[in-house]
C-alpha cells in the first residue's frame, strides 16, 4: 500500500505541471489539490532538498534544472527506440534480411 505522504507529494510535483516556466505558488498547489498551504510548504521543501523542484525568483515553485534533465533523457531515449523500431519496420516492410 503506498504511503499518503508519498502520495501527495507526487501530486504536488504534477500539479506543477501547470505552470512549468512561471512556477506555482504553494497557495495554487493547495486550492488546486484541496490540501493545507502548511503540508504543500512542507511537500515542496522536501522536493527541494531531493533537488527535484526550486524556488523560483518571483517566489513560486518550478522543476529544478535535475526534474528537467530526467525528462530530456526520457525524450531522448524515447526517441531513439522510436527510430529503431522505424528501421525494423522499414525492414520488415522491404523484406530485407539485415
């Protein structure tokens, strides 16, 4: 069973989503979830300190320069499998052997 603070830590992260280059505010993290601005605060110092979110200049909320690194290498990897399975498919379509 998963843990509820874990739980709604991963909602405070999606719930970012939203906002990716301005940041959100805790306060519209907590209307958005129905949560208490205390425990957002406290959800997002821990993200902070897992290097995952950063306090922005203008005080909100954003991903962290890490958040944005690992979503680069899912695109990148994700692409890759893509053009590989296209050359299969190109393969399979020309009869080739190799």
């Amino acid at each position: 069973m998963p843990s509820h603070k874990g739980c709604r830590v991963l909602k405070v992260l999606k719930a970012m989503k939203a906002h990716p280059l301005v940041g959100i505010s805790n306060k519209d993290i907590a209307d958005t979830l129905g949560l208490s601005p205390v425990c957002v605060s406290r959800d997002l110092e821990d993200l902070v300190a897992e290097g995952f979110v950063q306090k922005l200049d203008n005080g909100r909320y954003g991903y962290s320069v890490q958040m944005l690194q690992i979503a680069e290498r899912y695109h990148r990897d994700d692409e890759r499998m893509r053009q590989r399975m296209d050359e299969t498919r190109a393969r399979v379509i020309s009869g080739s052997q190799f």
